[in-house]
C-alpha cells in the first residue's frame, strides 16, 4: 500500500523493537517534511487523566484527551483535526486531515459546537529530526513507512493503531504487527 517515499502525510510506524520508549510501537504522523528536517506527531500515546481543557488556560469546556505528540517542546499545544475549512491557517497534510490553525477561532468553533471531540487530536510537543537524521533512522530499519488513513487519528483506537496500520500495509507486515510486545514472556 503506497510507496516509501518520505514526504508530509506519510505515517513512520516503529520497528517491533525500538527501544526509544518514546517511541516504542509508535505511529508517527509527519506533519511537515523539508531537507531541513521533519516534524511529526505521535498518534497512540495518550496522556492518562489530562484533557485539553485542563492543560490550556480560558479554553472552553471539552472533554477529549490530550496526546503525547513526541519528546521536543512538550509544553507546546499542537492539534490535528478534519475541519480545514472552517479553520482558518490550518495547514491541509492529506484530505480529511488538517494540522493547526487560528487558536482563537479554534476555541471559539469548540464552544459553539462546532468542533466535537471526534473533529479533533490534541498533542503535547512533537517529534522532530534534524536535517539527516530521518533518513539515516529509515537506513538503520527504525521505521516503516505507510499512507496516512484519517481514520488513523479519527476512528481506530489508539492502543491498536499501529498494529492497524501495520497490517494495512500488507504483505510482511501482516506477520510484524502479530509479535507481541515483549519476547522475553513467550
């Protein structure tokens, strides 16, 4: 299913048995990929008991979780949702799935019901690589390379994405996304 090339709107998914606990059994959606660098969000690590509205002062009421996006700028509030048209500056990665957009309007969109909690991801920090370093981490085998679904965000459960999307992918990877977490209890 789709080819590897790296680009905006690709999924990285962790190899079975990355260590980085950042990133074990992560699915990564890269937001924004130049020569520069890359940055990207982890789309399956929920943050236990936090909601946005707890985190972000004078935000409207709005009981979604909030995400761990990645290990850089933590304290930064970044969103992904499906609504680009009615948010204005949001950034179009692939259809159906938007990055950012103006914060005012986004609180003011919440409020009104316009924006619902299936509508919308949001994620504290991000994953970022520097110029290089992705494609030295694709050459070592970090990580496999897939299309982006916006069910991904919008409708499969966290906790099985990355299986999901392994098994999307096809072939091999049908067998890859079956090995259990830990080797050493089998």
């Amino acid at each position: 299913m789709g080819d590897n090339k790296i680009q905006s709107g690709k999924v990285l998914l962790a190899e079975p048995y990355m260590l980085d606990p950042h990133f074990k059994r992560a699915a990564v959606l890269l937001c924004d990929h130049h020569e520069e660098g890359s940055i990207g969000l982890i789309m399956n690590k929920p943050v236990n008991n936090m909601k946005v509205d707890q985190v972000i002062d004078d935000f409207p009421e709005f009981d979604v979780p909030m995400f761990y996006g990645g290990p850089v700028q933590t304290d930064t509030l970044h969103y992904v949702h499906n609504v680009g048209d009615l948010l204005e500056e949001s950034i179009k990665i692939i259809d159906g799935v938007w990055w950012g957009g103006n914060f005012e309007k986004l609180k003011f969109l919440i409020a009104s019901s316009l924006i619902l909690p299936q509508n919308i991801r949001f994620f504290m920090g991000y994953s970022g690589w520097g110029e290089g370093q992705l494609a030295d981490e694709l050459t070592f085998g970090s990580w496999v390379v897939t299309d982006m679904d916006p069910n991904y965000l919008f409708k499969i459960k966290p906790e099985n994405l990355w299986k999901q999307a392994m098994q999307n992918k096809g072939d091999h990877y049908t067998v890859i996304a079956q090995m259990p977490e830990d080797m050493n209890w089998n």
